[in-house]
C-alpha cells in the first residue's frame, strides 16, 4: 500500500520491513547532503549500497570508507554507474544543476529515484524529468523532508479541517541575516553549479510548506525580483572568515521576492534571503474567510516551525486565538522518514511520496521568479502537460 506522507509512521514502516529481499542502491554526488542519505540507508535492513559516483576523483572511494561502507564500486559520473550497474535506486545528491541529466538518466535505466530538492533549476527541466518518468513508469520522489515533521504535518491538518475558510492570501517565505551556504566549498553559490541560490536552497521549503499544507494549487502568474547584494560584497565574506574572492564567483541570488497568483484565487506573497539587514522578513501566514493561521518564522530559516502556530477566529462573537503547542518528533526523524517513505514506495509498486506532479508548481514558482524578473514585469505561468 502506498504511503501517504501526511500519516507516515515510522514504527508501523519500521516493523512491516521485508528483508528477504534487499534493494541494491547507489548514490549520485558524494558531497555533504549524501551524508544524510547514507546514514540513512545503512539503518535499513533491506538495503544494500553497491555503488557511487562523484565527478570529483577519489571523492566516492573516501566517502565509503569514510562510513565503513565495503565493496560499493566507484564510478567517476552518473552515466557510468548507470551504465555498469543493475540497481533498484539511486539518491541524487548532486548540485542543483545537474539534478535534472542523473534524474533523466536513472529513471531511462529504469532506476527509481530520490532526488534532492530542489527538484531542478528550471520549468523546462522539471517537465523533462516528468516525460522520462512517465516513459519509465518508475518513481521519482523529491527530497523535501521537512513536510515530514510532525508540526508540518500539524499545519495540513488544521488547513484541512476547514477552520480558516476560503484561503485568499498567504505571506511566506523567510530568511537569515548571515547565511549564505559555503560549508565545504561554492557550489551553492556560483552559477554553474548552483544555478538558483537562495530560493533552490531554502525557498522551495517555505513554498513546500504552504503548497503542501492547501493542497497544491497551481500557479498562475508571477511577479518576481532577485537581487544579489550581499553575495557581490566581498566584505561579507571577509567578516564571515571567507575568501573575499567568493564575492567575484558568486553568480546566483541571494535575495528573491514574487507575488504569484494561484488557482482557487489565492494570494501568494513571497520572500527569501540568505543574508539581510534584518532579523526575519517576517512570520508566514495563511489568512481565510473564517480563520487566519500564523506560523512563527525561525531565526535562521531552515525548512522548520519556529514556535507554536496560532489560529486567529470569531467564535460566537468573540475573537478568539487558538495556540497548537509544538510536537515532539520523538521518532527517527524527517530524513529517516523521507527514505524510508521512499524505499516502501520502490518496494510496493506505491506513488512517490513527494511527487513531481506537486514539485513541479514549486519549480515553476521559482523559475517564474527568475524569468519575471529579468523581464521586469508579470509573467502567466504555463506548465505543459506530461
Ligand atoms: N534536503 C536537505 O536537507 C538538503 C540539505 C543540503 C543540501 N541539499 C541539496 O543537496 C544537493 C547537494 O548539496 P551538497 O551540499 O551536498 O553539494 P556538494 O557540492 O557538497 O556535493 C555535490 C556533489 O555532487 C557531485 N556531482 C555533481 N554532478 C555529478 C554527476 N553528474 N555525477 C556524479 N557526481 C556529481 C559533485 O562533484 C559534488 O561532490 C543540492 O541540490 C542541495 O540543494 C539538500
């Protein structure tokens, strides 16, 4: 039975593994991100990790040893593990710009795949990714695991519920006043790697976020900016202990801002920001005909709720606010849940956990920010059908 993310449970996946039969994986890109898929494959009893890639040598090889991962054969690029190997999937965790050519590749091989967010860089892309899924008739889930929280899962509910009515208009978005990502190097950051900075990073979480919670409508039209003040600075990374010529290679942006239009006639007013003058560009919230939900912004916007979400009404005359105390995840936690979700699908023959038919209006919101943008007026969005 396919899962659904919104009642994933973990103890219930845990107890129903089948271990007679193991799922050869492999792991495109063997940078930071793949960290977290590793360490969450070798917790699963019905997985067998047989191989990586990464264009930089020796790269995979340390990887493995790094987590005591024997026998995974080691390829220099996802077209010749693909080529060499039989798997059931792969992670990609590659840079955003070449999530789009290994997740076309894999799934004409046949492979399943979970792709890390964002799903690519373009609508263009996103829609080529969709062709050779359908073709492949395999599954192609993207790595938002934040959705999996249990406050996030809270936040559908309570939408679902019916309380706030008609939705008009949602402010989301959120931002960091020092946080433009150089942990292990500049690929988040330079063009040809990165392609979008700050909305791919952390700004499809917060779309995720209210997309997921109101059920994904589609978009209609934008209106988007993108600026690049700070990444251009070299003094910002001076004071960050950086190299100043950071600022020379920095070719994305790292402010991003667009009022869209989705179906149903909803407002979606829209913020993102790697680095400010400023302590949040503010909470997100969801504002309804009967209801109005604010949800607290964290300091450094990371995917996650920062503090009990509210819900603003009028019951029998009188305004009234109803707080939802934070939940605990006192299970194995969002990225456990997020491949472990994943793998069930494989095994089951089930529908992608986070499905590109969703994912797709988020990569289409942000390419319509850029496009808008240097167009420098409002653009209709058209997504063509797969
Ligand atoms: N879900 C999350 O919480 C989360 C967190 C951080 C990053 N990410 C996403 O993960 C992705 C990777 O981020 P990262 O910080 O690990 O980047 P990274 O630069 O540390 O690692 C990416 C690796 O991919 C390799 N690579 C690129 N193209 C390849 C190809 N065709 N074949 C084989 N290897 C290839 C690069 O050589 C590099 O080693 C980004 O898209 C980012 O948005 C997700």
């Amino acid at each position: 039975m396919a899962k659904d993310m919104l009642d994933f449970n973990v103890d219930a996946a845990e107890k129903n593994i089948d271990v007679s039969k193991k799922l050869k994986v492999g792991i495109i890109g063997t940078g930071w991100i793949a960290e977290a898929h590793i360490m969450q494959y070798l917790e699963m009893p019905d997985v067998e990790i047989v191989a990586g890639a990464d264009l930089v040598e020796g790269k995979a090889e340390a990887f493995f040893k790094q987590f005591g991962v024997e026998g995974a054969r080691c390829y220099p690029d996802h077209k010749s593990m693909l080529d060499n190997e039989e798997l059931d999937a792969v992670s990609i965790c590659t840079y955003n710009a070449t999530h789009a050519e290994c997740a076309i590749y894999a799934l004409k091989k046949g492979v399943n795949v979970l792709l890390e967010k964002p799903m690519c860089v373009t609508l263009e892309e996103g829609i080529e990714i969709m062709k050779a899924e359908k073709e492949s008739g395999k599954i192609i889930s993207i790595g938002f695991q934040p959705r999996l929280d249990p406050n996030m899962v809270k936040l559908k509910q309570i939408v679902e519920s019916g309380v706030l009515g008609d939705i008009y208009y949602i402010q989301t978005g959120g931002g960091r006043r020092r946080g433009i990502p150089t942990p292990f190097g500049t690929t988040f950051i330079q063009e040809d790697t990165g392609v979008i900075g700050a909305m791919g990073d952390i700004g499809c979480y917060s779309l995720d976020m209210v997309l997921n919670a109101i059920g994904y409508p589609k978009p209609l039209t934008v209106t988007g900016y993108t600026s690049n003040f700070f990444g251009k600075d070299p003094e910002y990374f001076k004071a960050e202990g950086k190299p100043a010529e950071y600022a020379d290679i920095f070719g994305v942006e790292d402010f991003a801002a667009g009022f869209i239009r989705l179906e149903g006639g909803i407002i979606l007013d829209f913020r993102i920001a790697w680095a400010m003058h400023l302590d949040t560009p503010g909470d997100t919230i969801i504002m309804g005909s009967k209801g109005s939900l604010r949800i607290p912004s964290t300091e450094c916007w990371n995917g996650s709720i920062g503090g009990p979400m509210k819900v603003y009404s009028t019951v029998a005359g009188s305004m009234v606010e109803t707080e939802f105390p934070m939940i605990e995840d006192k299970s194995k936690g969002n990225f456990y849940k997020k491949v472990r979700s994943f793998l069930d699908a494989v095994k089951e023959g089930g529908k992608a956990p986070v499905p590109t038919s969703q994912i797709i209006y988020n990569q289409a919101i942000i390419d319509g920010i850029v496009k808008s943008a240097k167009a420098g007026k409002e653009l209709k969005i058209e997504i063509p059908e797969v």
